[in-house]
C-alpha cells in the first residue's frame, strides 16, 4: 500500500496509537479508515503544500501535515460515531491549519463545534422543521397519498432526508436521524 518507509511507519504508529486509545468499541476497521484518510486526506495536504514548504526549507521533503496521533484520534472517533466521515475528512483541514498544528484531535473537535448530534429531542425538532417548511408542501402530500405504498414513502422518506441532513450540515448522527425522521413522518395525516 505505501511504499515510503516514513509513511509506512507513521501508518503504523497511527494505528496502534488509535488501538490503544479508549474507546466503546474495537473494530478491525480502524486500519482501513486510517489508511483511506492516510491516503486520501495526508497524501492530498503534503501534496498541495509540499513543494512550497520543500523551496522554503533548501528542498528537504515535507514531513507528513499532521501527526500520526492525530490520525489515529480522528480514525477512532470516526468509527466511534463521535464524527461522521465528512466531519473527520474536513478535521484533517482544520488541524493542517498553523494555530490548530499538533493540538489535540478531541480539544479541536470540542472547540470547533465538530461533534455529532446524537440529541433525539434536537433532531426530532430539526426534522420537524424542514418537514412542516411551506416549500416542501408538494412533499408533504406526496407522502400522504402514498400511504399504502412502502415504495413511495421510502422515496419521500429519502428526499426529506436528505434536505435533514443538509439543513445539519453534516452533522447529525446518520442512525438517529433516520428514526428521527421516520417518527416525524409517521405523524403526516
């Protein structure tokens, strides 16, 4: 997979970091999460800011923009739920940053609002919200006429999710919202 003997050994050393943080779960899917952000999200900051950094410093490589810890912190509270995969992608920006530069993966998150909404109450009250919006009046009868087809209101369903989630930007936890939803739609008469 890499074939640089500096990004063999900071993969390594996210992912025990990572499998020894405390965590409600252990998945044999932390590795692969890590490597696709080592892949795609590492790969792309030293990339793009790799050959300015190489003329300021006399040509020296880049060393990776971020640490292994903080790899490894964003892939662990990813697969713990704490972040969906959009919010640990974006998280890799906002640690590359020069006043975010080695701080700690959970104290940016708590700092900058990063979390996942996991509030049933909140969620309930957001799709509620978007539901009920004049806009989506069309919707709303679309929904009631499909009353008896599983087909349709799955459809409907899905559209409404979708305005949901952008409405949260992101940030309400997938599983929640769904029930969240299906119980706000459920009352739709």
């Amino acid at each position: 997979m890499i074939v640089d003997e500096q990004y063999t050994a900071f993969f390594e050393a996210a992912v025990a970091h990572s499998s020894s943080s405390p965590s409600p779960s252990s998945s044999a899917a932390l590795p692969s999460l890590a490597a696709t952000y080592l892949c795609n999200e590492v790969f792309t900051l030293r990339n793009a800011h790799g050959p300015r950094w190489s003329l300021e410093n006399g040509g020296e490589a880049m060393p990776p923009p971020v640490s292994s810890e903080q790899l490894g912190d964003v892939a662990r509270l990813v697969e713990d739920g704490a972040l969906s995969k959009k919010m640990g992608k974006d998280l890799f920006d906002v640690l590359f940053l020069e006043e975010e530069r080695g701080a700690g993966v959970r104290e940016v998150v708590a700092r900058r609002g990063m979390a996942v909404e996991t509030d049933m109450g909140k969620l309930q009250s957001l799709c509620a919200g978007v539901v009920e919006r004049e806009e989506f009046g069309k919707q709303r009868e679309q929904m009631r006429a499909a009353k008896g087809d599983e087909r349709k209101r799955d459809k409907m369903v899905k559209f409404f999710f979708g305005k949901v989630m952008k409405e949260s930007r992101g940030m309400a936890d997938v599983s929640l919202l769904r029930e969240a939803l299906d119980r706000v739609c459920e009352k739709i008469k």
